[in-house]
C-alpha cells in the first residue's frame, strides 16, 4: 500500500506543475475568474480527489499497522 500512496502523491506533484503550466499558458491564475482554463479547473479537481483518495489510504496503512 505504500507504494500506492507513494505512486499517488506523485500524480499530486505532476498535477500541480500541469496547473501551474496551463495557468501561465493562459494568464489566467485565479480561480473565480470566469476566464480560468477548463482545463487547470478539471486538473484541480483530479488533485483534490487524489488527496482525498491519499489521506483515506494512509489513514488504513496506519491502522493495519498498529493492529
């Protein structure tokens, strides 16, 4: 399992330079304004769900452990 949450947390970090990318392509870095890119938006959707995904999986790693 640790080798997936490691795995994951490193699709976090590919996420964030991807956003950072698509947010200098375009100019465009806050998220209200209604000119943010679709894409940068969906990326950091994926990000917060792989967090969450992340904090689920080590919160199990770390029960399976101390049991």
């Amino acid at each position: 399992m640790a080798r997936l949450i490691e795995s994951l947390s490193r699709s976090v970090e590919l996420l964030s330079i991807e956003i950072e990318h698509e947010e200098a392509r375009t100019g465009v870095y806050n998220l209200s304004a209604v000119t943010y890119p679709v894409l940068a938006r969906s990326l950091r959707a994926r990000k917060h769900n792989l967090r969450i995904t992340i904090a689920s999986l080590e919160a199990q790693f770390h029960a399976t452990e101390a049991a």
